[in-house]
C-alpha cells in the first residue's frame, strides 16, 4: 500500500480494519482460493480498480 499498488490480505481479526478498508483501498479476504483467484482477475482485468486502490492505499502512509 504504502508503494501506491493494490492490496489484497487475508483477514487477521486485527487493528488493521481501522486503517484500511474492504472493496475501497484494499481487499480483505477469508482463506479461500477461489476468492483470491476471482480478485486477482478482477485486478488484472481492471486497470482503473487497481490505480483507484494504489493511490487511496498510499494516502493512509503520506
């Protein structure tokens, strides 16, 4: 995130949903394959999607 690229991370039940949101800068995700195969496409397919996540993502660490 904090390079401006798309995240994708599992979730970790963590203090990491305070700082980064699910679908707005990054994906959080269960343990599941076909999830993380269906977003990977989803970024590969989507140009705009992944710059929308780089650069929100990047604001949370400037």
């Amino acid at each position: 995130m904090a390079l401006g690229k798309a995240l994708i991370t599992t979730d970790t039940h963590g203090s990491s949903r305070e700082i980064i949101k699910h679908g707005k800068s990054c994906y959080i995700i269960e343990k599941d394959v076909k999830e993380l195969t269906r977003i990977i496409t989803d970024l590969l397919e989507n140009k705009y999607l992944r710059d929308e996540f780089g650069e929100k993502g990047g604001k949370l660490f400037k």
